[in-house]
C-alpha cells in the first residue's frame, strides 16, 4: 500500500432509512417505499440498480436484493415492490406480514448489475411475473433521455400484472401485456427476428424465462453482447455443513436455511460481499483446505476456477463433505 | 498469398480466426482479394446457408480473378465491388435493412476488414460477433499519431507518412475506431538519424 | 483556505516552481526502496489534513496556471477532448461531481447554488459565474464534460462498463505521460494498457478489472502511478512527442537537477450515478529532482528505484537513456543509511545527508 491508506471495508457503505409507505398492490405483490432517517436526499441511482435490504426479524438479520423501481431522479424516496414468497427463507414473508410504516432498515448504496446498454438503437424489455421492477425505472430514465424502448409483460393473470394498466395507459404504443389464463403467449420467435441491427433485449423474470428469451435469441443468431438479463439468486437452501474460518480461528455451521456468508456474518465475522446473489464477485474466499466437494452457484467464478478447489462464493455456494476451511 | 501467421503481440493488436458458419436469420459475407477464397472454403456449397447469404465481394486487385467462382455459388445476392470506397455506401445500405439475428463475416487485409468492421459498429453490432480472417497482404493501415493522417499498405518499418512526410516507426498498437496500427516520429530524439527500412514480420 | 496561485508556464521558458508548501505534500510514491507493478488500490476516502489525499479533486498553487496550459492544448488540437455520443450522461455525473465535490471542500473558491434544475456555479480562481440548466447541453458553452474539466487539475477519462469490462468512451487528456486519448477511444481496459510491459503477464491488469468493476458510488477508489519527464511539461502527448521528445537529450550534469522531474499520477476512481459510468481522474504533479532531495529519505529511496528498476520498465517510461546521467546525479544524495518503510517523510526523526 502506498500513501494514506484508507482500509477496504467489507460490506458497503450502509444508508438507515425508515418504511414510509406500504401498498398493497395485488394479492401478491406489495410496494414499499422508504425515507432516510436524516432527511436527506437518496443517492441517484442508474436504471435497473437494486438495494439490499437488512431488516431486523427479532434477533435474526435479513439481507434480500431488491431492484429499485422509483425513478432515479427522485432522491425524495426509495422504492421496491416485492412479490409474496411462502416457500422462501422468510425474507418476502417478513416484509408482507410483520414490517410496518416507521420501522426501521439499512439499504445498501445502489448497485447496478443490469444496466442499459445507452448505445442501443432501441431497447427491447422482455418482463415476466415480478420481473417488471427494474423496467419501471428503466422507462422512466429513458423517458427522460428520449430512448426508444419496448415492453412485452407476461404475467399469470390481468389481475397478477402489477403496475402493467398504469404503463398500457401511459405508454399505448410501447406497452404490450400477456395473461397465461387468456392463453395468450409472447410471440418470441416473430419478434427476435424483426429487430433492427443496434437493438438489446432485456429480460427478468422467473428463471424459466429467462432461459426461454435468452436461448431463443442465441438460436436465432443474436450475440451475447446484446442480450441482459437478470436473475436474483436466492441463496437455495441445502444440507447443512461445518466450516472451519482459520483466520477467525472459529469452526462454524451452516444451516439448512442460510447461506455461508449469512452464518458467518451471524458468527460475527466481517465477511466481504456486496449483491448477496453470485453475480459481482465481493465476497470471493479462498479456499485453504478441502476434503469433499464444492456446490457452486455463482455467475461470478469462471469454471477453471470452479473445478480448482481454490475459490468459493460464499453467499449462494455450499459444501458437502469432510472438512472445508476457508480464509477468513 | 495464402494464410499467413502473425506472431503474437500485445492485447490490442487484433487477432483473426477461421471463419464457420454460423445459425442465423441472414448471412452477410464481405471478402477483398484473396479473401474470395476463404468463402469456398467454409462455405462448402451449403445451400441453405447460400440462400441466405449476400456476398459483398471487392475485386481491390485481383481484377476478374475470382468472381466467376464466387458467382457460381449462387448466393442470394452478389456484388462485386473494384474498391472499398466505392463498395462502402452499400454497405452501409444493406446494414440499415439488415435485423439483429444476422451474421456477419469478414476476410481480405487487415485494413479492409478494419473498416468494414467499423461500419457494421456504426450500425450498432458488437464486434466481438463478428468473424474475420485475414486473407491477402500483410500490408498494414497506419494513423500517423502527430498529423492525424492515415498511410494505407504500409509494408516496412520505418515508413514515410504520406501526408507530414515524418519517418515513422511501426507499433503494435491498434485501434478499431480508427482501423489502423500507429505511427510514431522515429527519430524524434535524434533528428535525422531514421534506421534503413526492414519489410514488416522479417 | 487561501491559496496563492502561481503564474507560470509548463512549455517554453518552463516556468513552474514548487513552493515549500508544495515539495512537502508532493505525492511521493515509492513506499519501499524499490518499485515493482502492484495492484495498490485503496480508498479514496480523506487523508491526512494538507495532504494531497484529502479532498476529493485536490487544487494547489498551480490550479490557475495549469488551466490555462490546458485551454492552450485544446486551442491546438481539440482532438485531446473527446467523448463518443452515449458518454453525454456521465458527462453530466461528472460535472456534478466535480461541483458538488469542489463547493463543498472549498467554499472560498468555488460556491455552487442550485435551484431544481437551474444551476449557478462559481469558480473565483478562474473569475466564472455561471448559470445553467442541468441536463440541457444548449445552456453550457461545452458539452458538460469538457465544460467542467477545463476548470478541474488533471486529465478525466470516462469508462463505460458494460460486459463485465471498462471503455474508454470519453476523456479530456491534455497532461498526458505519452498516450493518445484520440487513439485509445473506443479500447477496452486491456486494450488500451496493451503498451505496458511486463503488467499482463503479471495478471495485474485481471485483478485491478475486476476490482474497477465493482467500486461503487459510496467508495470511491485510489492509487499511484509515476513516471519521469524532462522540463516540467505538462503536455508530453504522443502527438507533440516529436516536438518534445529532443528535450530529452538536453540533460547535462550541470542542468539535470532543475531539467529532470519525478512524475506522479494520483489516480482515482469514481462510480456515476445515473450513467453507472467509471470516471478515471489522472492528476498530475511534478517535481524537480533538485526540489525533491531536500527531503533525504526521498533521495535516498529515489536513486535505489531508478538504479534497481528493470530494463523494460525504464525503457517503457522512457528514461532508459538518461538512466546513467540522472543515477550520477542522485547517488551524491543517497548515502546508504535505511530508509523507513511507507512514502511519508521523517522530518523529526531521520538523519540528515551523511556526506
């Protein structure tokens, strides 16, 4: 290090800010909009950028990304719209069921993992489900920089579409809707092979569409620079194992329902990371002894770095075996 | 020539493969000289991928060499073209039609291949997508860094701008925008003393 | 804090000088008593009061001389400013961030009032006052990216981040140590440092990717990076290089001490907001070997790097021919007694030259 070293902080900076606002917006989705604490203005952010909430259940830490769908210019408020998860590890669940106006979260600084390419000749969104949140903010930013832009919404029901009569009423021309229960399908094939050169396709949405959209264009001849999607890992539970953090000197277990990082930082450990989802590499840990196997499920390690032994992710990757000690 | 092999160099000196065909909805292939054939070659008379296909052919000195064979394969469409300049407006024509799901491969010189790429850039195609192969002279495009000019078929280092008449040395240092190595004053420190010309990759 | 600004010249009769003020807060780099590429990333957030680490965009005594060198460079060749039409948006981040940054770290120079979208900037140093529409291009006289960084120290080049890697897709570079900005637009961050030897075999240029890639809004990030110019010129562009690259060879022993400068970049990098851009300020300071010994750990520490320094990198930073006149120069102030570790000076506590 040379002069005035400023110690890289694990983590990111953190911004206390109180619920301000709750509405439900259809029996599965409920918006949450959120104030600073000290009144200030919130940090602009660049469409298709996600927080991630920490929100205290009892004496049990949360931490679940969300993509910010207020407009970017707006620093008045945050605000996130999250869809009811019954299976989940409880996140989704806290936040309908036991939050309320005037508690207190931290959201991180806004991290953007799904950006706009501003190149683009036209912007071509593909939203599924929940997938619409960061497209909200996506409009509004190229509405005001005079983008092209184009919405295909798929959703269960008219019902389930959230926010989608308010963009159709808006944006007639741009807004396209599909309701599975009226068997109505988007028409992916006609539609990737009718863009002109210059186009990107945005895609988020459940798993299951976003591998649909982004194959479908690889077949047809779409190259990968193109293509975004974004998909929020939720750390999958799995079996729960031992860990060994030799520089912490603690041997420590992971349960069935959290993710390593999650217990580490239950341990008290100060542990790296930033989207909490696999995808931007800040919590990469080295791996110092391991007798067993690995199970990756991150976007971040390449699969030379994978296969070696020698890395892992500790907010979404599990470990099945003898022994596994790792440097922190 | 045929295939030639450049040695390895730094990261932004460009590097160029075989081309293949690709899936795609239409094939736009666009070839100088020699670069005729590395088209027999991958295409392999795949009619399905022909008929899908328009060849933009620039015949920059080979005269009439290859173009009764590129005819022959009977593309969807044919163009011969006798250079880059009086070819490019139809380029950029057929780009501007052209809709994402196409491919786009490009063979002949370095420099040909340099600007053409840039067109399809222009248009809004990565170039990470696009096929090259280098096909023809090793002649190279060079900007000359204090006059801004740009020398074309450049085959000896050092060379003469032609446009500030500077002696410049040849560097490796390449830049896609531009589609062209730099140049740099080679005897900027001892004015007059400029090395004897030694032809490119001896 | 009130600044005295020199007036003086960085080409032709190469008027700049250091005040004390200035050699004693110089960015001297080397924390050890060699120098090797490492990826030497830290927060940029505050340093010790005075230093060159403190403020966000530091200004000293050269700022007003050094625009001037600036509007000179561009009057000559408009081509060292340059931003491809996507990068208007991280224009507009960085010249909020330079406002906000500069009003608010030094109210005596420079005030900024903003009402909604209707701006007022004040910049006293230069005699602006200013008032525009944010996001309107037709209220500036430049577009906002050169608009700002023609009244901020130090070159500015912006990088679009898309594809898990960095562009170069806009910069004002007119304090360059031989680069060209016309050149590098358009490169990714492995293309444009294709030059620099030895770094890539290192995996150097891998590790800080992936650490640029993730700095975000909240923590901006810091480093530095040297090299050695003859005279205190500013402008040591490729594209004036066979002007000034004769200069080189006018070194003499009587000359070299006052001629021949220590070139540190400050480096920092900072997140955008709206255009989730990277902006890259390169801030250059100089010194003249004859300034910098009178602080004797540094030319102790000075003569070890340049003499231990290998050959590639000496010659990739162009001094490898005035290796042997500067080394004569500085072992008369290297005595061999240790230097602690760390770039900081030892005023209290080290030895003087042993002679």
């Amino acid at each position: 290090m040379t002069a005035a070293p400023q110690k890289v902080e694990p983590g990111v900076d953190i911004i206390p800010a109180l619920v301000d606002k709750i509405t439900k917006v259809n029996e599965l989705v409920t918006r949450f909009e959120f104030k600073r604490i000290d009144g200030k203005d919130f940090p602009v952010f660049s469409a298709g950028s996600h927080t991630v909430i920490e929100m205290k259940d009892g004496d049990r830490t949360i931490r679940n990304p969300y993509s910010l769908m207020s407009d970017p210019e707006d620093g008045s408020k945050y605000a996130i719209s999250v869809r009811r998860d019954d299976v989940g590890r409880g996140g989704s669940l806290f936040l309908h069921k036991k939050i309320q106006v005037g508690d207190k979260v931290n959201l991180t600084y806004p991290l953007n993992l799904f950006s706009l390419d501003l190149r683009a000749r036209k912007h071509l969104f593909f939203a599924g489900g929940i997938g619409i949140t960061p497209f909200l903010s996506m409009i509004m930013q190229l509405e005001s920089l005079v983008g092209s832009w184009e919405l295909h919404y798929a959703t269960q029901t008219e019902e389930l579409a959230s926010y989608g009569e308010e963009l159709k009423n808006k944006y007639p021309k741009k807004v396209n809707q599909y309701f599975d229960d009226a068997d109505q399908a988007i028409l992916l094939q006609k539609l990737l092979t009718t863009q002109p050169i210059g186009t990107h396709i945005y895609v988020c949405g459940p798993a299951g569409m976003i591998k649909w959209v982004t194959s479908t264009a690889k077949n047809v001849g779409w190259p990968n620079a193109n293509v975004h999607s974004e998909e929020f890992l939720a750390p999958k539970p799995g079996k729960s194992f031992q860990v060994r953090l030799c520089k912490s000197d603690l041997t420590i277990e992971v349960g069935e329902n959290e993710s390593l990082l999650e217990a580490m930082e239950r341990e008290g450990v100060n542990a790296p990371f930033s989207c909490r989802g696999g995808a931007c590499g800040q919590c990469e840990t080295e791996i110092v002894e391991l007798d067993g196997e690995i199970i990756h499920r991150d976007h971040w390690l390449d699969s030379e770095e994978q296969d070696s032994g020698t890395k892992i992710m500790p907010c979404v990757s599990r470990f099945l075996g003898n022994s596994l000690v790792i440097n922190r | 020539m045929s295939k030639f092999l450049f040695p390895p160099s730094i990261p932004s000196r460009p590097t160029y493969g075989v081309l293949e065909r690709r899936d795609g909805i239409f094939h736009i292939i666009i070839a100088e000289d020699e670069g005729a054939e590395a088209i027999i070659d991958f295409v392999e008379s795949d009619k399905k991928f022909l008929n899908k296909a328009h060849i933009i052919f620039v015949a920059t000195k080979s005269g009439e060499k290859y173009v009764s064979r590129l005819k022959s394969l009977a593309s969807a469409q044919f163009y011969v073209g006798p250079s880059y300049s009086a070819s490019v407006q139809r380029l950029q024509k057929v780009l501007e039609a052209a809709k994402m799901g196409s491919q786009f491969y490009l063979t002949g010189t370095e420099g040909f291949m340099g600007q053409a790429q840039n067109e399809i850039m222009k248009a809004g195609f990565p170039h990470t997508a696009i096929q090259t192969e280098h096909r023809g002279s090793v002649a190279r495009r060079m900007q000359c860094v204090h006059c801004k000019g740009i020398t074309e078929d450049v085959i000896t280092d050092p060379f003469v701008c032609g446009h500030c008449g500077l002696n410049l040395f040849v560097r490796d240092h390449y830049s896609r925008r531009l589609a062209a190595y730099q140049g740099v004053r080679v005897d900027a420190e001892d004015f007059g003393n400029v090395p004897e010309p030694v032809e490119l990759y001896t | 804090m009130t600044i005295q600004f020199n007036n003086e010249t960085f080409r032709d009769d190469y008027s700049f000088w250091n005040s004390d003020w200035a050699i004693k807060r110089f960015p001297f780099p080397f924390h050890q008593d060699s120098y090797m590429y490492a990826v030497n990333m830290e927060m940029h957030k505050g340093g010790p009061a005075g230093s060159v680490y403190e403020k966000r965009f530091d200004v000293d005594e050269h700022y007003v001389s050094e625009m001037k060198d600036r509007a000179l460079v561009l009057d000559e060749d408009p081509l060292r400013c340059q931003s491809l039409p996507h990068m208007t948006l991280a224009g507009w981040d960085l010249l909020e961030l330079i406002m906000v940054s500069k009003s608010e770290d030094y109210p005596d120079l420079f005030e900024l009032h903003r009402d909604g979208s209707i701006w007022r900037w004040i910049n006293k140093p230069m005699g602006i006052d200013d008032t525009f529409t944010f996001m309107d291009e037709t209220t500036l006289p430049y577009g906002p990216m050169e608009y700002i960084t023609r009244q901020a120290q130090g070159d500015y080049v912006i990088l679009d981040q898309r594809d898990e890697m960095l562009w170069m897709d806009a910069g004002m570079v007119t304090t360059q140590a031989d680069w060209s900005l016309d050149f590098d637009i358009g490169m990714n961050f492995f293309e444009w440092h294709a030059p620099v030897p030895l770094a890539h075999e290192m995996g150097i240029f891998k590790r800080a990717l992936k650490f640029l890639l993730n700095v975000k809004q909240s923590a901006p990030a810091r480093r530095l990076n040297w090299t050695m110019t003859v005279n205190p010129l500013l402008d040591s562009s490729p594209e004036n290089y066979d002007k000034w690259g004769i200069q080189k060879t006018t070194l003499t022993p009587e000359n070299i001490g006052s001629k021949q400068h220590l070139r540190v970049e400050l480096q920092t990098f900072f997140r955008l907001p709206r255009s989730n851009a990277l902006v890259f300020p390169i801030r250059c300071y100089l010194i003249s070997f004859k300034d910098l010994v009178t602080i004797p750990k540094w030319g102790r520490r000075l003569h070890r790097v340049v003499r231990d320094l290998p050959v590639e990198l000496a010659t990739y930073k162009g001094f490898i021919d005035n290796r042997p006149l500067m080394l004569e120069y500085l072992e008369k102030f290297d005595d061999g007694l240790s230097t602690s570790p760390g770039v900081w000076p030892d005023r209290d506590t080290e030895p003087p030259l042993k002679s």
